[in-house]
C-alpha cells in the first residue's frame, strides 16, 4: 500500500503563445480546470499503475473541492482521510506555451492548514514494507515529521523536492529516496549538470540514500551507495509537460511497492511520464497501466 501526504488542488489552465515576461500581455488560446496538486497527481498516478493508495490532504469548503477530488475519487484512491478546511480548496495558476513548456503559481488554500498532526495520522500503523510519497506544497512542518516517523517506523520514504523551498536540503537528507528535476538537484548540491552523476554518487553514499534526477526527454538517473545508473524516456514531440513529474514519481512508487527492482520501476516510470506529456493538463493525462505496458 501506498500512503500520499500532500497537497489537493484544482489546476487553472491557459494555454498560451508563449511564456509572458514581467510586465508582458501575451495572447492565449483556450481555458481549462483540471484537478491537481502534487500529491494528488502522485496518488492517481500510482494507483493508475496498479497500486492500492490512500490520501492524507485538505479540501476547502468551496466549489471547487468536488471537482479538485473528481478523478481520484472515479479512479478509487482511497480518500476517507481527507479532511474538509474551512476556506478556499487550493489552487494552481498555470500558463502552457505552444511548445508544451510552462510556468505555474500555487495559491495553497486548505492546503495551508495541514501540519503535524496530519503526519502523525498518515503514519499510523505503518511499517516496514509500506511506501510513504511526499512533496513540498504543505507546510514543512507537516512534511518534516512525516519524514522523522518513517524513518523511526522503517517505513520506505519518497521526497519530491518539488516546489524547492529553504529547507528542502534539510528534509531531503531524511528521506529513503529523493526525486529532483536537474534545477532542483543543482539547488540541494550547487553542481553544475557536468557534474551530476559524481554528484549524485557522492550524495547517495554519504546519506545513504536513492536519489534520482528526472531529466525530461533524456529520461532520469538513479544514485544508490552501490552503483548509479540512467533509464531513458521515449522519443515525442511533447504536448504539455506539466504532469510529467508527477506521473513519474506515482509509477515509480507504485512499480517498487508492487517489488520490481529500482531498475525497472524508473523504466516504467520514465515511459509513463512520456506518454503523460502527449495530453493537456495534470491528472487527465496520466497514463493507465495498460497504455504504459503497451510502451515499454
């Protein structure tokens, strides 16, 4: 089973030309609402390949809760231990240019309101075996004591460094295994992408630890204190990206909670996050297990 501890949100999106600069009025093309939020990308994104996951997040007391939990309530994660906060549900503001790329604001809403007591309830009962995924759009406190619980209870942790904050660095050294994009890493470490594979080694032997750098269309690669090794993505011409870390953090938890080695479960997930940048938006273009299967 897979716990989520993190963020519920329902995304804004325009698609537009291109990326406006400060000050910048550029045209646009069509407007759309999707649910999203990290953790509730992750969650559909691993029980899309199979995994039996459950969520620990906040929704607001607005309009937009039911549709924020729309497609992980239809795909079955399990939500009963979503709370309802007074206020606004949380919202991501997100502008896609025509070559797929984008640019995204998060105005965190319920989200604000998840802590430690939150943690504390996610990891009950939790142990060796079990897979814990976090990102960073809850308050730290919340993500920090979930982290110290794992790690006292044996349970596998998952860090996505996304959105970097401060403190990331801090938190990541706690987790069993890190996901960064190649911008975040160069943040945790301040190394130069020439210097990532030594860099990555060096990290994951002094904290023993998995870190893993997703790369976009050159795949990801992988540091554990044995050895490293890279996976690659499939070759297309991208819709829209927004989705596709995501994606690859739910597949690959579920691949290693359902016991395929690191190897193959970043294989699975690097092909998922592909095939999820040939679709607009962030959970509708999660990819179904089969249509992965299909790709590998």
């Amino acid at each position: 089973m897979i716990t989520v501890l993190g963020s519920t949100n329902l995304d804004l999106i325009g698609t537009v030309t291109r990326i406006p600069r400060p000050g910048e009025t550029v045209p646009g093309h069509e407007f759309s609402m999707a649910a999203g939020g990290k953790g509730a990308n992750q969650a559909l994104a691993a029980r899309r390949a199979g995994a039996t996951v459950r969520m620990f997040a906040a929704a607001g007391t607005d309009s937009f809760a039911d549709e924020a939990l729309k497609l992980l309530r239809a795909d079955g994660v399990d939500l009963s231990r979503v709370r309802i906060a007074e206020g606004a549900t949380g919202i991501a503001m997100i502008f896609v240019d025509d070559d797929g790329e984008n640019v995204i604001a998060i105005l965190p809403g319920a989200n604000g309101t998840m802590g430690a007591a939150d943690a504390d309830a996610a990891l009950a009962g939790l142990g060796s075996g079990d897979v814990l995924m976090l990102q960073q759009e809850i308050p730290q406190a919340a993500t920090a004591r979930a982290l110290e619980l794992a790690k006292a209870q044996g349970v596998t942790s998952i860090l996505n460094t996304a959105p970097f904050l401060a403190t990331t660095p801090e938190l990541a050294a706690e987790a069993t295994i890190v996901i960064a994009n190649e911008t975040e890493f160069a943040l945790l470490t301040g190394t130069k992408l020439e210097e990532l594979d030594a860099a990555m080694s060096k990290l994951a032997r002094e904290r023993n630890q998995t870190v893993i750098v997703t790369l976009g269309g050159e795949g990801a690669r992988a540091a554990t204190p044995e050895r490293s090794f890279a996976v690659t993505a499939m070759k297309i011409d991208p819709v829209d990206t927004v989705g596709a870390g995501d994606t690859f953090c739910g597949y690959l938890a579920a691949g290693l909670d359902q016991g395929l080695d690191l190897e193959a479960a970043m294989h699975c997930a690097a092909v998922a996050a592909s095939l999820a940048c040939l679709k607009p938006g962030a959970q509708p273009a999660v990819p179904m297990l089969a249509e992965v299967m299909a790709a590998v």
